[in-house]
C-alpha cells in the first residue's frame, strides 16, 4: 500500500483471491487494471491445512527439536531416542470433528480431504455456492449458525475473505464458546483471529495448539 507505482505498471494480478494486499483506490486512479485468481492456489493451502492438521495434534516439530539435542550422544543415541520419545505423542485425528469456517475454492478441498482421513466434517459457510455445494462431499454437516462450529468442533479452520464484518472472527467471545482443548488453524488472513485472545487463551491451555503463517508479536 505505501509502494510507489510506476507509470508503466499496467496490471496487478493476484494469485489467490484476496487483493486487501493491493492499493484499490491508487491502482483505479491510475487505470491500473486489478485483477485476482480464486481457487489458483487452493489445493496448495489445502495440503498444508492437513499439514496443520497432523502438526497441531503430534509433536512433530518439537521431537524433532529434541532429538537433535542428541547429536552427541554416540551409541546411547537410539536408547535415548526409544525412551523419551513418549514425551511428544498427541491424539490421532482420525475420529475428530473439524470445523470448516468457509467453503469456497479452499474450504470444499480441506472438507472433502478431511473425510478421506475419517473426520467429522461440519462446515459453515452462509454464502455457499451451487458449485461449492456440489463439489462438496455428501457426509459435511453443513450448519447455518458459526457458534455451533465453535461448540462442536475439536478442530477449527478458517478460509474466509477479510471483510469488517470476519475481522476477529475468531474473538474471545468465540473461544470462549469453544471446546477445552480446541485446535485452531488460521492460513487465510491473520486480522481473522484475535491474537491477543488467542495469546491468552493458549496460555492458559483453553486452546491446545494454534497453527498460522501469519506472524505477530503475541503469537511468537
């Protein structure tokens, strides 16, 4: 947005939905042709949501963190390994209820991958699409209410725009109606989630992981 833009800039393209990273009102001013490309990277987020997924219930990351302090230990390595390696298991998914805040080009994927992992798949979207709703497989729970996804749902994840109206979607309020426990991934925008709340709420073990690729302070 504070980019000075050339006079030979013609176009801007997005690949992906979202343009909130694009100066609108500069780029109409200036004739400045602005256009998007929804569901182009969709099965890209939709992996990396299953990603999320396996590394918010597994310690992945932190065994791994573990075992390379082990690098030294020679022959008692694989010992040590056997040993402490209980201290990074996690639930299995399999089983779980995930909660699908959005079903556009992004959200029908993560949905529908989902299923093929033997989840409870309910999704929430009030503003489906025909197309959506027959790519979507038959077994989502579609509800009309978002508080029922916070209710009921022992993972949420969020694939909506960033409008006035889903910023902090995720808001104390919300995680308040949330379960114990509740695992919450967010790589759609990161003005989505109150990270103060979410800072809190982790803290105090209200949400057991948060995964996003969205940085701020309270988060790191």
């Amino acid at each position: 947005h504070d980019m000075e833009l050339p006079e030979s800039l013609r176009a801007v393209a997005r690949a992906g939905a979202g343009v909130n990273n694009i100066p609108l009102d500069k780029c109409s001013e200036k004739g400045i042709v602005v256009f998007n490309t929804p569901g182009a990277n969709a099965n890209a987020v939709k992996e990396l949501v299953i990603c999320s997924l396996l590394l918010s219930s597994r310690k992945v990351v932190q065994g791994i963190n573990w075992a390379k302090t082990l690098k030294d230990e020679g022959d008692q390595a694989a010992s040590l390994v056997e040993k402490g390696k209980s201290n990074f298991v996690g639930p299995e998914i399999y089983g779980k209820t995930l909660g699908v805040v959005g079903l556009g080009a992004i959200g029908v994927k993560v949905a529908n991958a989902a299923v093929g992992l033997d989840m409870e798949v309910w999704g929430y979207d009030p503003y489906l699409s025909v197309d959506g709703a027959l790519k979507l497989d038959r077994s989502v729970k579609h509800v009309t209410e978002l508080d029922e996804i916070f209710a009921n749902c022992d993972y949420i994840t969020i694939h909506v725009p960033l409008t006035p109206d889903t910023k902090n979607t995720i808001s104390a309020e919300a995680i308040e109606k949330m379960k114990d426990g509740v695992r919450v991934i967010n790589l759609a925008r990161g003005e989505l989630v109150d990270t103060k709340a979410m800072a809190k709420a982790l803290e105090s073990g209200k949400v057991a992981a948060y995964v996003s690729d969205f940085a701020s302070d309270e988060i790191l």
